[in-house]
C-alpha cells in the first residue's frame, strides 16, 4: 500500500503544462482555422507529406534489430513486399500507398486482443471507406479493432497480420476472404467533414475577438452580435 502511495506522490509531483493565456489559445485557434480554409480553398481534406519519402535500409534494420519477435517478423514480411517504409521512429514504421492500403503502420508495442482468442494487435492497415455514423457502434460490438474515422472518411483494421487485417475490413467472413479485400476500394471522396456549429452572431464574436487580440483594439460585444460595427464601417 505504502508503495502505492508513494507512486501516487512521484505522479502528482509530475511538472503540469501550463495554462495559455486567452490570446495565445485565441492565436492557436486562428491558425488552425487559416490552415482549414486554405487547405478547402485547394479543394483538399487532409495531407500526407510522408508519403513523399522512403527510408534508409540500415536505418530501418537498426531501429527494428530489438524489437520483439512478432513485430520483426511482420515487419520483415511488410518490407518485403512493399519495399522500405516512407517513415520510421524508433518504435514504428510507415508505408503510404501500398497495395490495397491507403496507410499502414506497424508498431513495436502491442495492444492485447481477446477476440476472437487471445493474442496481440501492432499491424494497423487503413482505406478510404464511408461508415454511416448509425453504423458505428455496430462495428464496435462486432470487433473493437476495426476501426471507423468519420471525419477522414476512414476505416482501419488492427491486428497482428495482414490477413487478419484483410479478414476484419471483410467483416469476419472466413477463408478465402483473408487473402483479398473483397469490393473495390475508394480512392479518396469519403471523408465527412461535419457542418459548422458556429455560425451568424457567434461567428462574429469570435472573429471580434481574434480580431482584438491580434490588433490590440477592441470592438463592443453587442457590436459583433448584431453585426452593428459592419453598419458603421459600411
């Protein structure tokens, strides 16, 4: 008990980050919402600049020396067939595009998997694939490593081969459905944005208030609700 206790202690004494302040948060905010913008302006939803790369063969075949076996191994399997990943930690390697995926990694760690026995998840494997958000929860009852992203248009499997991965995006039929995704797969145009929440007057009070921060002058509250200083200034 005493030992847990002192662990608890270590924890909490832990450095926290500290709080931003409201223009530095406000700031952040802008520039997320300037790069959106741009990135809908050049008629795209997202960016994977890693793909653009490949890494090294002795950079790789250092960083995977240690591994665990079974990671090793798949990952042997993986270079062998896609030829080096495009992007490589310590702890896990990238390929973007390789045969049917849109992204694969492959991860040193391992998340333990009771369905349908016992065993470890480190191989995720992604495709373009709209999932109605009615489906979702769906999909989770059936096998919490198949995995949806509604705003990228996504879906994932995780496990710890290939074929496991090809038979969970099958959704679960057995052989010969391990060896081949069975449908064609999108190529990109299934990513489901969302609509803005945010819209009329508080839209305007937002902007006003970046606007103050990033000015220094200030604008009343009820000015930026009922569009009032837009009058003015018209």
């Amino acid at each position: 008990m005493a030992e847990k206790d002192d662990k608890e202690t270590i924890r909490h004494e832990q450095p926290q980050p500290l709080e931003l302040d409201t223009g530095e948060r406000l700031g952040s905010t802008a520039r997320a919402v300037g790069q959106g913008i741009a990135h809908k302006l050049q008629g795209e939803h997202e960016t994977q600049k890693g793909a653009r790369q490949t890494v090294a063969a002795d950079e790789v075949k250092n960083l995977i020396e240690n591994w665990p076996a079974a990671q090793k191994n798949i990952a042997e399997q993986m270079i062998a067939k896609y030829g080096f990943p495009n992007e490589a930690t310590p702890t896990k390697l990238f390929w973007y595009g390789n045969g049917p995926w849109k992204r694969t990694e492959l991860s040193g760690d391992a998340v333990v998997h009771n369905w349908p026995t016992v065993h470890s998840d480190f191989l995720t494997q992604v495709i373009d694939y709209r999932v109605p958000p009615e489906m979702f929860h769906l999909i989770a009852m059936f096998d919490g490593s198949i995995l949806c992203d509604r705003t990228r248009g996504e879906v994932a499997a995780r496990c710890d081969t290939e074929s496991a991965n090809v038979l969970g995006i099958n959704l679960g039929r057995s052989a010969p459905y391990a060896e081949q995704l069975l449908f064609e797969v999108p190529q990109g145009g299934t990513e489901d944005l969302d609509k803005s929440e945010i819209s009329g007057a508080i839209l305007r009070q937002t902007g006003g208030k970046i606007k103050d921060v990033v000015t220094g002058r200030e604008e009343e509250a009820t000015d930026r609700l009922t569009g009032k200083s837009a009058a003015k200034g018209g």
